[in-house]
C-alpha cells in the first residue's frame, strides 16, 4: 500500500510540476500585464501633461495677465501713478515706446510701401475701427445710460474703447499663428495707430461724449476750454513715445539691415510687445486698485462689461469676415464692388478690425486728461483693458478656426498655416 502511495506521489510530481509551472506563467503574465497598464497609465499621465503645458504655453499673455493684476492687487504702491517706480514716466513713456521702436525695427521699408498701396485692406480696417466699431460702442452705452445699475464712468470708458485703434502685438501674433498675412497686419495696424492720435479725441470729445448730458460731465476740461492744448498734450506725448521710437527702429533697420534681422530672431524681439502691454495692464490695475476706483464699481456694472465685450467683439469679427469675403451672389453681383480677399488678408482684417488697443489707448487717455484725477484716468482706462484680455481670447479660438479654414484647401504637402491662396483672389498690388 506504502509502495502503491508512494507510485501514486511519483506520478502525480509531474502532474503538480506542470500546474506550478502554469501558475508561473500565469504570474508572470498578469505582471507583464500590470507593468504594460502602469505604463500605458503613466504614459497618458504624460500626454495630458504635456497638452496642458502646451495649452498654458499658447495662453501665456493671458495667463500673465491674470497674474500682474494679482501683483496689482497685493502691491498696488508700486506700479501706481507716482509710485515707486514713477509709471506716469517709466511705464507710460518707456513701455509705449519699446513697443513702437520694435515694431519699427520689425517691418521693413519694402513691406510698408507694398501694402500701404493695398487700399481695400486698409479702408476696411480703419473704417471699421474708427467708424463703425466706435459708433456701435456709443449706441450701446447710449442704450445702457437708462439702466440705473450700471455706472456712467463704464460707458463712458466704452466709449472711449471704441473710438481707438486696433492694437499691435497680440494682432501680429495670433495672425502669424493662424497662417494669416502677417505682413498686411503688421502695416494695418501701425497706421491705425498712426491716425489713432488724431481722430480718437476727435471722435470722442466732438461727437460722442458732448451728445448725452450724462457723458458731456465726463469731458476732459481741455476739451471744452482749450482744444488745441489737448492735441498739444497728446501730440508731445504720442510723439516722444510713437512717433520717434517707430521711426528710429526704421532708420536702426535701413542703416543695419541683416544685424537688426539676426537680432530679432536671436533675442526674439517680438515678444518684447507683449511684455510691455503686461506691464501697461499691471499699472493701470495698480492705480485702480490704489484709487480704489475699481471699488466704485459695482458687480451689474462689471457683469455688463465683460458680456458686453464678448458679444461685440464676436459681433465685430463675424462682420469683418463679411466684409472681407462677401458672400457669392454679392460678388456675381458686381465683382468689383464686392471683391473678395484672399484667405491669408482675410485672417489678417478679421483679427485687425475689431481689436482696440491698451499700448496707445491707455497714455492716450492720460494725455487727454492730463488735469483730471488719477482715479478719473482708471474708470476709463478699465473697460479698455477688459476688452482687450477679452479680444486675447475671443482670438485664441478663432485661430484654431482659421487654421482649420486654411487647411480646408491645401493641397498636399502644405504645411499647417500655410495653405495656398486661392486663384480666383486678387493679388494684393491689385488691391
């Protein structure tokens, strides 16, 4: 009986070997398993990472400007009018001029006489920024003027948002990411800001602010006591921080073409415009919060700001687009009057249109009131700082969308943002 037991032990070893050995492989099997899951877990865990870096990357401005407004808030002694550093000087005269001097070294003599001849470009843009975008802004404020919850000095500060130029630096940019005609916006908008000086006091001291009794209170005394010392003061400032800078930058690039050109690209200078319109919204924020004017707002009236803005800047963009590409029975219409853009100048008119600008609006208001309060100056200044993150934004989206629109009729082999123009488009020496 031992020697039948101990046959039966002999065959069942094998037998229990085996199972062992599938017990083995199935364990190792379930932790080649579990290591492959770790790594697909940490692998994901990675890409999400990286998508969100890069998504913080591409929002940098705004991100950065959520952080000097809470700079702004914790130390608003510092970037004040007459503060520390002395903004009324260092920030209004020295930020303004670095973004004008960089933007004269950017553009060269060639680009700005080839697409200042691009009349069609340049009608539909500054129409649109000192005409329609400025009388559409008056009918709102004008509309909201019978709401006793919302604060006079907000539309007055809209007011004065719609009759600026379009803005500079985050125009460039964001029409360089979305494959637009970097070169039509960079000219654009430098003559926007060129005639900006000389119609947005214009347009708000003649036409819009005396119209309402409500807004006439609002009127910077130069305005209605010595007119020509208002272009005085706004003509000394713009010219020793728009003026003299940009045209220094284009003598800098005509005596030192390549030097300039390696400079920009070695130092990436571009991004210098960027940094000071940061440091502009950091100082009207300081001064905000050290007036405590922002206080004086109350939370209807910033509400109705900030959806205010959206709307009309999507408003502004949608019928930038129509401009630029009429819709086709129009153009069957009368091809000449309805003359459509090629996709690139399109890109290019639909960021430019309906931007405002911060860089020159905001010393254009300290010009204009030169004899008012500090905290006078903010109110107005606010809504154009809220607009402008807003049109960052509003921005943001559409250059998504435009590099998908861009993408729709690329042949293969074009590279994402830049797609061939269309042959049926005008080119733009015969714009």
């Amino acid at each position: 009986m031992l020697k039948m037991s101990g046959d039966w032990r002999e065959c069942a070893n094998p037998t229990t070997q085996a199972i062992a050995a599938v017990s083995g492989l199935a364990e190792d099997g379930d932790s080649a398993m579990g290591e492959a899951l770790n790594e697909k877990r940490s692998s994901n865990i990675l890409q999400w990472a990286r998508a969100a870096f890069d998504l913080a990357l591409s929002q940098w401005l705004l991100l950065a400007m959520g952080l000097v407004i809470a700079l702004a808030y914790r130390f608003p002694s510092v970037g004040k009018s007459g503060g520390y550093i002395a903004s009324q000087w260092t920030v209004t005269y020295g930020a303004v001029s670095l973004i004008f001097l960089v933007s004269g070294l950017s553009l060269s003599f060639e680009q700005l006489v080839k697409h200042t001849r691009n009349v069609r470009l340049h009608l539909i843009v500054q129409v649109m920024s000192f005409l329609v975008t400025s009388s559409i802004f008056f009918g709102v404020a004008c509309a909201a003027r019978t709401n006793q919850h919302i604060d006079v000095s907000t539309l007055v500060g809209l007011i004065a948002t719609g009759a600026l130029p379009t803005t500079i630096s985050s125009n460039v940019v964001m029409t360089k990411q979305a494959g637009g005609d970097e070169a039509a916006t960079v000219v654009a908008v430098t003559v926007g800001n060129f005639l900006g000086p000389f119609l947005t006091p214009l347009l708000i001291t003649k036409l819009y602010l005396p119209a309402s009794a409500e807004f006439r209170e609002w009127l910077p005394s130069e305005a209605t006591d010595n007119l020509p010392q208002l272009y005085r003061n706004v003509m000394l400032q713009m010219g020793t921080s728009v003026f003299a800078p940009f045209a220094t930058g284009q003598v800098l690039r005509a005596i030192w073409p390549k030097q300039i050109q390696w400079a920009i690209r070695k130092f990436n200078l571009g991004k210098i415009g960027s940094l000071c319109v940061l440091t502009l919204v950091w100082s009207t924020f300081c001064t905000a919060f050290a007036t405590r004017s922002l206080e004086s707002i109350n939370k209807p009236t910033m509400v109705f700001n900030v959806l205010i803005n959206f709307a009309l800047c999507i408003s502004f963009t949608s019928l930038s687009f129509f401009l630029a590409r009429p819709p086709h029975f129009l153009r069957r219409l009368s091809p000449t009057l309805f003359m459509g853009a090629d996709k690139p100048e399109t890109i290019s008119i639909c960021f430019c249109a309906p931007a405002k600008t911060q860089a020159l609006g905001i010393p254009l208001i300290t010009a204009m009131y030169t004899t008012s309060s500090d905290e006078t100056r903010a109110l107005i200044q606010i809504p154009m700082v809220l607009y402008n993150a807003e049109q960052i934004i509003v921005g943001q989206i559409m250059v998504a969308w435009f590099k998908r629109w861009m993408r729709e009729e690329a042949g293969p082999g074009v590279e994402e943002g830049h797609a061939l123009r269309e042959d049926s488009q005008v080119p733009h020496s015969q714009c």
